[in-house]
C-alpha cells in the first residue's frame, strides 16, 4: 500500500514537469512536533515529531488540492502491558488548502482541511511486541502562513489538529485509541 502511494505521487510529480502551465503545482516536506491532547487507549503518550511530505494541484487562483502521506511516532508508557512503548502513525493525508496573500507583502495565510487514512502500530521498546490497528479514516485542519523567501520557494510555519479513532486488540483485550494531537511544523514548499 506505501508502495501504491510512493508511486502515485511520483507519477503525478514527473508528469507536472510536462505540464505547460505555470506553478500549478507543489510540493512540500514538513518535520514537526507534535503534543498529544489525551492519553492513546493505555499509553500515556509523551510528545512526538514526525514528517510529512504533500503535492498540491493548484484549481483555482488561491485553492488547491493536495495529497501526501506522513510519520508520526510518540513514546510512552503502557499502562496494560507495563512496559515503555512507541506509537506509530502513518498513512495517506488529502485534503484542500487556501493560501491568500496579506496586501502586498511576501506573506500569505494558509488554511487546510481534509481527511487521514492512517493507522497506528504499537510496539514495545525491545521490539519483541508490535500490534496494527489497520487502515481508516480520520480528519484534520490546519492554518499557518506562507512566506515566499526566494522565486517559488516559500517557507509555511503551521499548527494543526489531527484526529484518528481506530480499534486495536492486544492479548484478546479490545481497545479503542483515540489519537488526537496539535502538531506545529515549518514545511519548506516549491511551487512549479
């Protein structure tokens, strides 16, 4: 499945580069921490980091479309299984973002909303351990600013609040985790 998402988006990529029009598209890489606002099922969860990388299909003259998939990994410790532990969430993120520029300054707000299909590993420290909630839905937003510090390069500080509710079953216990966390990140987005 990361395979089918990998190839998509690169598909997608060299075909803009024989597109003629101009900077309809971007892409963008963004690191960032992430503070989560409850406990994950038993964890309790400490801050996280992880990346993201989205391309951005520009429909009209300030709203795009965008697709990307993204890493996000928190440590804690299992209040079940006693034990210090790390959570990964990663999966696909689509959704659609505004950038408007402030006057005729070099700075534009952005604001996204859209959907995750992610899902959560779990697995102890001494990697003997590991569970998978599968695939599903969840959703996110996001606003920020867009600063243009050279031609087509542009520099996007931004908070976001992600949510994913997914079930997982560890040794016949069902546990319902809500993964739900404000993430604040500068991505580094070239529009072609």
């Amino acid at each position: 499945m990361k395979r089918c998402g990998f190839l998509l988006i690169t598909t997608a990529l060299i075909f803009a580069f024989n597109v003629k029009a101009q900077e309809k598209w971007s892409v963008e890489f963004r690191p960032g921490l992430n503070f989560p606002t409850n406990d994950v099922g038993h964890t309790d969860t400490k801050i996280g980091y992880g990346f993201e990388l989205t391309g951005a299909y520009k429909i009209m003259p300030h709203l795009a479309a965008y697709a990307g998939w993204g890493l996000n990994e928190f440590k804690g410790e299992d209040n079940f299984l006693t034990e210090d532990v790390t959570l990964k969430e990663t999966g696909y993120t689509f959704g659609f973002q505004i950038i408007h520029p402030i006057g005729t300054s070099l700075f534009s707000y952005l604001a996204r909303a859209g959907a995750v299909y992610n899902h959560i590993e779990i697995e102890n420290n001494s990697g003997s351990f590991a569970a998978d909630t599968g695939q599903g839905f969840g959703w996110q937003v996001a606003a920020g600013v867009d600063y243009e510090f050279a031609p087509n390069l542009a520099l996007r500080p931004m908070l976001r609040y992600r949510s994913l509710s997914r079930d997982i079953t560890v040794e016949n216990v069902s546990t319902e985790l809500n993964l739900n966390y404000i993430s604040f990140g500068i991505g580094l987005a070239w529009d072609f």
